[in-house]
C-alpha cells in the first residue's frame, strides 16, 4: 500500500475518534485536579487498643493489647504506643475490642500520676509544712520519724527511723483559702508544683502496703521528708 493511502487512513481513523479521545483527555486532566486538590492523607500514630473486649478490674497481659495506626487527630489524651507499660494494669470500666487503652481507664491513676504496681496511696502531712511546698509530683522522697512511729517525741538527738524509702508523691494538695476563710475544698500544687491557702498542705504518696501502714500509725503532722529523686 502507497504511504500517502497510509497517511490518509491514519489521519480518517483519528478523525473519527476524535470525540473519544477529547473525552479521554477530560478525564485525565479531571483526575489530576482531583488528585491535587484532595488533602494529603492525614499522619498515623501507633496506639495501643483493646485485643478483645476487656472486663472492668481485669490485669493486663499482653496478648491482651495489640498496637493499631490511627490518624493523629483521633489518637485520645491518655493513650500510649508502648503495651508494656499497660501489662499489669487493671482498667476500671469494660473496654471493648478496638478501642484505645487510655490513663483515664486505669487503676492507681486518680490522682493524674500513675501508681507503681504493688503500692497503696498515702495521705500524710509533714512536720515542717515548707518542705511540702517545696515537693512535686513524681519526686522520690525517703520518710523519716525521729523516734519510730510515735512522732516527734524524745530528744533532738535521737536517731530517726525511716518509715518508707523512694516513696513516690503523686500529688500534693492543700485547702482552698480566701479572705482567710477555709472554704473546705482541696487544691492542687502539681501544675505549679507550689501549694496555696493554708499552710499545712497535704501530701500523697505511693509506698509498699507494709510502709503504708507504718505512716498510717505514724503521728499525724509528725514526719519528716528528704528528697532522693526530683521529678
């Protein structure tokens, strides 16, 4: 066949499907202001969820947890990507399959500090009110009576009896004054780490069961703290 009668078949075949090709190339162009317009596929965090649906009071184990990629904007305040900082733990309400495992849900985290597992939480009052002042949620502190349990009694120069050793300050509260009356509520110096009102502020700790009640049965007011580990 001569090149011309080639050339001029070509240029027929396009001729006729010049219609499709025009709607072809609208689509193309459609998808590529599509693909340019769509936001950018959001980033995704590792969050630890649920394995399977979880009953209020039961401990952690790890095949109970399994770690899922949620968009950043979905991850809640509490969550955590490490499972195991969550094995042993026990949640306080039902958690169904799928959901994230958050602070909130945990047992030993009323007071916003998580609770070492195995500890109880202790309110004490110190001796000298300033040296609460002075604390801070998860400073370590060792607990000490001059003379055992029984309080300040004896001479200055007897030796002091350590009740509770790392004890853990989750929080360190105080009452709530104004215009010098006590309004009977409790404040919180863990945002600022100093306390307000009153001048006897009120000191929680975590420390082992058998330490715990050594400071229960301690005097009230009569304990003294030294700073082993600040926060």
């Amino acid at each position: 066949m001569p090149r011309a009668s080639v050339l001029l078949s070509v240029r027929l075949l396009f001729w006729r499907m010049r219609a499709l090709l025009v709607v072809a190339g609208l689509l193309l162009a459609a998808g590529a202001v599509a693909r340019q317009a769509a936001p950018p596929t959001p980033p995704a965090e590792p969050v630890v969820v649920a394995a399977h649906d979880l009953t209020a009071g039961q401990p952690l184990a790890a095949g109970d947890l399994r770690v899922v990629r949620m968009p950043a904007g979905l991850v809640p305040e509490g969550a955590t990507s490490d499972p195991s900082v969550l094995v042993d733990r026990a949640v306080t309400a039902g958690v169904p399959s799928g959901l994230p495992v958050v602070a909130a849900q945990l047992d030993g985290d009323r007071f916003g500090l998580a609770m070492p597992a195995g500890t109880v939480a202790v309110p004490i009052r110190l001796a000298d009110p300033a040296v609460a002042g002075l604390l801070r949620p998860g400073d370590r502190v060792d607990l000490v009576a001059p003379t055992g349990v029984d309080g300040w009694a004896g001479t200055e120069a007897a030796p002091a009896t350590v009740l509770a050793r790392g004890a853990l300050v989750l929080e360190v509260l105080d009452r709530v004054a104004e215009d010098g009356n006590l309004l009977g509520g409790w404040a919180s110096g863990s945002a600022s780490g100093s306390t307000v009102g009153s001048a006897e502020p009120l000191v929680v700790v975590a420390v082992a069961p058998q330490e715990g009640h050594l400071l229960a049965a301690s005097g009230w007011g009569s304990l003294g703290a030294v700073l082993v580990e600040g926060s």
